[in-house]
C-alpha cells in the first residue's frame, strides 16, 4: 500500500459538507494498531488554506482529491448537492411566502381592485364588522401555516466517504453518460430490510435495551419504531424517484423501466444504494414541509444516521464500483 499525494503537495479535501483547497503537512499509513481513528490505510495530515491551524487535522484517503480539473468539478458538485440540499426548503419557503402575500393583498388589500370594486369593499367593510368571530378561523390558519413555513429545517450529516459516492454518481452519469444496470441487487427495499435485520441482531446480543454496541450506536428504539422508520424510506422513495431523484440522462432510462415492470410495480424493488443515497441527502427539505413532531423527526434522523454508517460497512456489495451500462438510445431520447 503506497502514498498517494506527498508532503507539501496541494490538494482539496473534503470537510464537513464541502471541499476546500489544503496542504498535505504530514503522510502516515495506518493499520488496526496505529490507527488514531476508526480507518486504516493510508492518512494525510492537512492544513486548509486561509484556515487557523487549529483546524489540521489527519484525515483518510477517501477525503483527499487531486488539485487538477477534474477535481475541481468534483468541488463544484459537491456545493451544488449540498446548495441543493439545504437551500430547496428555503426556496419553497420564500415561493410559499410571496404567494401568501399575494393572495393576502388580493383578499384583503385595494391595490389591485378596480374602483368601483374598491367603493364595495369599503363600503361593505362597517357592514361586515360583526361577522368578524367568523372570519377569526381563516387568522387562525395563516398562523398556522406561517408557524409552519418558519420551521426549522432538519440536518442529516452525510459522511464524508458518502458523499464520494455522490460525487462519483453525478460524474458517471451526467459526464461519462452512463447509467446504473436496473434491476439492482439489492434493491431499496431489500436494503432497508437487510438494515432492519442487522439492528435486530445487534439488540439480541447487547447487553441490556440501553447498551451500545460494539459500533458505539445505542439500540434504544423498539422494533416496530424501526420498522415504521424503514417503511417510512421506502415509501418517500416512491414517491420521490420520478420526480425529485434522478438525473436528466436517467429519465429515459426510468421511463423505459415503468414500461417494462409494469406501472403497479414499486421503484424501490428496481432501483439499489445508489439512489436511496440521494433521497437521503433531500430528506432534510421533505421532512421539513411534513407535519412530523420533534420526538418522530429525531428517531427518523437517529436511525437514518446508523443505516448511513452500516451503508458504509456494506459499500463493497451495495454500490456499484462504476456504472457498466452506456447506452445511446437513452442519450439520444433524454436530448428531446
């Protein structure tokens, strides 16, 4: 096992949700005895530039990129995904509200009346005064759903070798115009069900409800809890597959798939990691526009989180290495 990248050369690494410009200070590789974290293999300490150096820190391969073009798109993806990410709530949030706005001034206000409409609704409004106990619902509701719209949204930290994949993913199907071999194996639903029998097992051997496991993740919620949780995935990913989840290339492609498996069939029995990765990374903005309490939003996010963290352990047989299928018919029909 070699070195990638030298001392004193410059690079990108990931940190936290995006990648900035860096230098390597140090090169180290590590095995299950010297490792200073959970990884192996080789390890680069890093400074990241304009940063303090309170802030270097070792950090695996998987985080490391090459300075070259090709990194750089790789940088630009990734603010892309998590611009995309965090700013579709705010989006629709600001959409929602002007269009509250709108349709406040058009029910309440006189500035887009005709006159003689104007000379009606004052006339009218002394009138009316004494059914305003009526009226008082319709406050009660646009307080509500400002409440609503004010929401804060929810955050899903996405591991750092996750959103390689991500960047990889983008790369092989919008640059190199490949394509994911459906049906995957495991599919969705398959993997939400092989989750939910690993976080059975490891509760059958922890020592009481409340032990951690040797991973360090607490197994405190009950089975039907997780199975809800997991139901839950499966059924946002259905949903959301057509319309929020694929790229433009892959339109065809999906297309092509409903025809062939018949319209009755679920998305999430064709499609595999790949994909669940990305509803993943959009959960935020849907559970945000839900009517989900606190304690339901925070065990979805725990468990969520832990199945993010197996997915790592089972990368090498969820996800694709690299996507075989290219295929031009599906070019020349997503150009039209």
């Amino acid at each position: 096992m070699s070195l990638e990248y030298q001392v004193k050369e410059l690079v990108l690494c990931f940190h936290g949700p995006l990648i900035y410009e860096a230098q390597i200070l140090d090169a180290e590789i590590w095995d299950a005895q010297s490792t200073k974290t959970e990884q192996t293999g080789p390890h680069y300490f890093v400074h990241y530039k304009g940063w303090n150096k309170k802030w270097d820190e070792w950090v695996p391969a998987s985080r490391v990129l090459k300075d070259n073009e090709e990194g750089r798109a790789k940088q630009g993806m990734v603010k892309s995904v998590q611009k995309a990410a965090s700013g579709k709530a705010k989006d629709d949030k600001t959409t929602k509200e002007k269009q509250d706005k709108d349709k406040g001034s058009e029910r309440g206000g006189t500035s887009g009346i005709n006159s003689s409409r104007k000379d009606t609704v004052l006339a009218g409004s002394s009138r009316d005064s004494h059914k305003a106990g009526k009226k008082r619902p319709r406050d009660v509701a646009f307080d509500s759903e400002d409440s609503y719209l004010k929401r804060p949204e929810i955050k899903i930290p996405i591991p750092d070798v996750l959103k390689v994949k991500l960047v990889d993913d983008w790369e092989y199907i919008t640059k190199n115009h490949q394509l994911v071999t459906l049906p995957r194996t495991p599919n969705v639903k398959e993997i939400t069900e092989e989750f939910k029998a690993y976080i059975e097992s490891k509760k059958a051997n922890a020592a009481g409800a409340n032990a951690a496991n040797a991973d360090g993740v607490k197994l405190t919620r009950s089975d039907a809890v997780l199975a809800e949780v997991m139901n839950g995935i499966v059924l946002y990913f259905d949903k959301a597959l057509g319309n929020n989840l694929l790229y433009r290339f892959e339109r065809a492609q999906y297309m092509d798939i409903r025809r062939k498996t018949g319209e009755l069939k679920p998305m999430s029995e064709v499609y595999g990691a790949e994909h669940l990765l990305r509803l993943i990374v959009n959960l935020p903005s849907y559970i945000a526009h839900t009517t989900m309490d606190t304690e339901s939003v925070n065990m979805m996010r725990e468990h969520i989180s832990e199945m993010m963290k197996w997915m790592i352990k089972e990368m090498e047989r969820l996800f694709l290495k690299e996507y075989e299928t290219t295929t031009m018919q599906y070019q020349n029909i997503s150009r039209t």
